[in-house]
C-alpha cells in the first residue's frame, strides 16, 4: 500500500513558490520563511495569487507531486500534474466503459448506493450517540429506501433525481447532528457558490479538498480523473474525480466538519463575513482546519474490503487502485467503500 506523506499548505495569499535544490522554498515579498525537502512532501496546496516558478513545476512534475491553486479564500483555481506514468490500455478501456451505457449506470448506481447509505451510518451514528428523534428515525428509514432505489434506477436522470431527494432528505435533519454551539452553527440546507454559513463554508472546504485527493489518487494510478460515469463530462471538470467522492464525502468530509464543530476545534470567531463571497474562514480558522485535515488523514482504520489497517487519508488511492482493478477486469466488481 501506498505510503502517505505530507500535504503542503501553504496558506499565506502573497507567498510565493520556489525550489532551491532539491527543496520547496516559500517566500514572502522575497523573503523565504519556509522550506522543505521535496521528497517528504506529495502534494502542495497553495492558497494565494502569487503562483509558483517554473523550476519548481519542473521539480514537482519530475517528482511526482501535484500542485493544486486555490484563491484565498478556497476556490479552485487549477490543478498542475506531470506526465501520466499510467497504463494506456487502462485508460482505453475506462474510456470504453464511459461510453458504454449500461456499464457506466452500473456502477453510478454502486456509487450512489453507497453515498446514501452513508449518509444513513452518519444518521444511525448520531442515534446511538445522543438518542433517537422522530424526525431522525424517519430520514433513517428513508434514507435506507432511498439507497434500495438507487440500485434499481433504470437511467442516469432516474438515479440523479434520487440522489438529489437523498441528499436534501439527509441535509434536512443535519441540524441534529450539530449537537455542540448550535446557537452559533445555524443550517438551513446546502447552499455553495457561495456558501452562506459557516457549516456550508466548511463543508464546501472539505469537499475541495478530497476532491484534490482524489484526482492525485487517480492519477497515480493510471485513470483519467476527467473521464467519468455518473458526472457529465465537461471541460475541465474531473468527472470521475466527483464520481468516487460520492462514495467518500460523509466520511472524509461530513463526519469531519461535524467533529470540528462538536469538538468545539473551531468556533463562530474562525469566520468573517465578505460581501459576496458569503462566509469565509479566517486565517486563523483555515489554519485549524488545515492542522485538523492532515492530523485526521494519519488517523488509521480497518478497510472493509482490503481488510487491511490504512491511514484515513490513503482511502482515495485505495478506492482508486480498487476501481482500476476493476475496469481491468481483476475483480468481478468494483467495492465501494461504506463507513465501518
């Protein structure tokens, strides 16, 4: 199994990106004031405008670590990759499958299945821990009739409907699961785009963030992350990307933000209010976040279908490594991963 290292974050919107060596230097109006061996790191983050030189791009491209931009306040700017070391019959087929009607509903409603039946373990979860609401028992029982639904959908917009109802059910009753500084951590709905509260602000942080995993996981690995089966392709949107984060995002992101709040790690002074870019963290709540993030990824759990104890944060490239098996016909279907 893969090895997981450190994920650069480099949250300081005016610093500036570039190597020395074998080292990734951080700068501030040209004075360094970080550095670290690339060889320690697999990834960087970097949260500013500024941008990164050429010869670290270089580095990064021939050392196999990605570069992801991001505006400071976390939108997704782009995403810098070297070249793809993976399997050019891998790929051939994944392009086959997405166009094969019946093959790629196939596994779009796995994909869906699963997510919802997450949602369900993160409901059942709050039942066992704090007791049971009406309300709760009934999206419990819902949710579960959903998922049994989402295995039978006869198309894509059938399955894209039921998971669209699947997720304004479960996000109905997420207020219950806020169970610390509720006074604080008002939720009326998913809103983004942008988000209008501080849960929508850190859900939708989260959400960027194993989204940027799961692209590298699949990349590693010799996939398209573009080319997907349940998400639209459209330029430059990373269809199977979206695709294998239904599955992951109540567990990676979800149960995350819910701990964080619960936990009381970041509270209702992590957040400012700006114009129309709606609720942002600050420096200082982003910061926690970020520490939080990375602390939680080396956190280690029993895979249920490798059976094998991994770093949280090595999920993405399991499920990826997983699902290329499968496309190559390695296994006789693709396991999706459900909260154990």
């Amino acid at each position: 199994m893969r090895k997981l290292l450190n994920t650069l974050y480099v949250t300081t919107p005016d610093a500036y990106l570039s190597k020395d060596s074998e080292n990734v230097v951080v700068s501030v109006k040209q004075e360094e004031v970080f550095r670290i061996p690339i060889i320690n790191i697999e990834s960087i983050v970097t949260f500013g405008y500024m941008g990164a030189s050429p010869g670290l791009m270089s580095l990064c491209a021939e050392k196999g670590v990605s570069l992801t931009f991001l505006s400071p306040v976390g939108r997704f700017i782009g995403h810098f990759q070297g070249p793809t070391r993976g399997n050019v019959l891998l790929r051939k087929t994944q392009y086959q499958n997405a166009d094969n009607e019946e093959w790629s509903l196939q596994i779009s409603r796995l994909l869906i299945a699963a997510k919802i039946r997450n949602y369900r373990n993160i409901v059942q979860r709050c039942i066992r821990d704090y007791g049971s609401f009406p309300e709760i028992e009934q999206i419990s029982k819902t949710l579960n009739f959903r998922k049994n639904e989402a295995l039978l959908a006869e198309n894509k917009d059938t399955l894209r409907g039921i998971e669209g109802i699947a997720a304004n059910e479960y996000f109905s009753i997420f207020p219950y699961l806020i169970t610390q500084q509720n006074a604080d951590f008002p939720f009326n709905g998913r809103n983004r785009r942008p988000p209008k509260d501080p849960v929508n602000t850190l859900l939708s942080f989260a959400y960027t963030l194993i989204a940027n995993d799961i692209k590298a996981a699949l990349e590693s690995v010799g996939l398209d992350p573009y080319v997907g089966f349940f998400h639209a392709l459209r330029p430059g949107r990373a269809a199977l990307a979206l695709d294998l984060m239904e599955e992951l995002r109540a567990y990676l992101g979800d149960r995350f933000v819910l701990s964080l709040i619960n936990r009381k790690q970041i509270t209702r002074t992590d957040f400012l209010q700006q114009g129309e870019n709606g609720i942002l963290l600050t420096d200082k709540g982003r910061k926690v976040f970020l520490t939080a993030w990375q602390s939680r990824k080396r956190e280690t759990i029993i895979h249920p279908y490798l059976n094998e104890k991994i770093e949280i944060g090595l999920i993405p490239h399991a499920q990826a490594m997983l699902l290329a098996r499968y496309i190559r016909h390695d296994i006789d279907n693709y396991p999706v991963f459900l909260i154990p």
